[in-house]
C-alpha cells in the first residue's frame, strides 16, 4: 500500500532520511512531499524529487507520516500552525533534540501517534545510529516501517524514552569526540613525517574499521584492544600514555557532561 511521507524542514537530516530511503530501495511505494521556510532548503528537496507544499497544514493533511525535523527553537509555532489538522490516523515522527513524548501529548493531542527518534550525522553517509521511542498510539506495524525507514541509512534500535539522554552521549554528540580523535592522531602523523592528506586517510580508515571490527566479531573491545598490543611493543607503549594521561577518563567525564547537558535541555 502506497504511503506518503512529508518532512515539515529540510535540512541535512531530512535529506540524509531520503538519500537512505532511495539508495535501499524501500521508497518505491512511498510519496515524498516537504515544507519548508527556506528556498535553498527547498531547492534542494526539489533536487531528490520531493514533491514541494506550500505550508505545513497541507502537507499534514496530504501526509500518512509526518516528520517534524525543524530546529528546537521553531517547533512550537509549527506546532501551533498544525495542531488543527492533526488526527489519529497521522503519524508524526520527532527528531528534534530535547522534545519529549509528553510535550508532543501536550502540544498535539495526547491521542495522536508520536515516535521520537535520535539519529546522528553519520547518517550523511549512510552510517547512521538512531535511537527510537513511541508513545502508546503507535501500532507495532507503523514502529516496524519507521524502524526499516532509519536502518536504510545505518543502524536503528528501540530505546525507552528514560535512556534518550545517555543516548545522547553515546550516539548523538560522540561523532564529535570521534572527529577530535581523528584529528588529533592525523596530527601527530603529521609531526612523524606523513603528508596530511594521508595522516587524515589512515587515521580515518583506522577509526572506521576498529568500528566495524566491534560490531562485526562481536569481542569485547578490550579484547581486541590487546589484540594489538604486542609485547614490549609499539602500541602498548601508546596505550600506557593514554592511560596515564587520563584518557578514558577523559572520555567518560565528557560523555556524562553530555548527559547531564541533555537532561537539563
């Protein structure tokens, strides 16, 4: 059965949601529509053949599935414009930061169908981690297909609402702790002689297989940690560094910050 999905904003993670949807082959019985304030924002959506509406109350109206991907800061006044026209057999699919399930009960109805989500930006290129929770209007067959939706581009799982916060420190901000590392270590090849192009390309590539060789052995990390260390050799020397200068402390401080950042949103 044919479903049209609208975004309500278009930006890098609507778009990021549409390139996964096409490149896994699961739009072909889908119809894609978007608002947005923005003409660039809009071109660009014209540009994936979206199908462009003219306010955020139609494509409600036009729309089986309707994702809210705004900016924090303007939702409320989105939601004000489509509180009216939205009903229980519309399902509206959150990824804006900081928005609970009963902020949307309060703002939309507390019998209208919600799913939150948490994606992260890896999802650009198709590498995405998106945390996903539902309020009690949402069917099992409608939490499934929005499920299939985020796995398109990346990996989805269902999370209560209660671990959001931690998601966010473990998915949604740690690209940024992820990108530090990649630099800083493309840095020190730099210093030891390797062109930076290529420091960025090893350090890179290091990164994303060590993350594949988690997901995919199934080890624990430390043991492939030890894995690599040699003894008596060139990487235990590192790791005794990282250790004494603190570095999975660091990270745990850091990512708890996070945490209590988000929690106090």
């Amino acid at each position: 059965m044919s479903k049209t999905i609208g975004f309500i904003g278009f930006g890098n993670m609507a778009s990021a949601i549409i390139t996964g949807i096409k490149n896994n082959g699961s739009g072909e019985d889908l119809s894609i529509i978007a608002a947005d304030s923005s003409s660039t924002a809009l071109e660009k959506a014209a540009s994936l053949g979206v199908c462009i509406i003219e306010s955020n109350a139609k494509l409600v109206r036009e729309a089986d599935i309707v994702f809210l991907a705004v900016k924090p800061q303007v939702i409320e006044s989105v939601l004000e414009e489509i509180s009216s026209v939205a009903s229980q057999d519309k399902l509206f699919v959150s990824i804006i930061a900081g928005r609970s399930l009963e902020y949307f009960a309060e703002t939309l109805g507390d019998s209208i169908p919600v799913i939150r989500t948490m994606p992260n930006t890896p999802a650009l290129v198709g590498e995405g981690m998106t945390a996903l929770c539902a309020n009690e209007n949402v069917s099992e067959a409608d939490m499934e297909f929005v499920v299939s939706l985020f796995s398109s581009f990346g990996k989805a799982e269902v999370v209560p609402e209660r671990l959001f916060d931690a998601v966010v420190g473990a998915s949604g901000s740690s690209p940024a702790y992820v990108f530090m590392l990649i630099e800083a270590i493309a840095d020190a090849a730099v210093e030891g002689g390797l062109p930076r192009a290529q420091a960025y390309t090893f350090a890179a590539q290091s990164v994303l297989g060590s993350a594949k060789m988690v997901l995919e052995t199934g080890n624990h990390p430390g043991e492939l940690k030890d894995m690599v260390c040699s003894p008596a050799g060139t990487t235990i020397e590192a790791v005794r560094v990282l250790e004494e200068k603190g570095f999975r402390g660091a990270v745990i401080a850091a990512v708890k910050a996070c945490i209590e950042k988000s929690q106090n949103l």
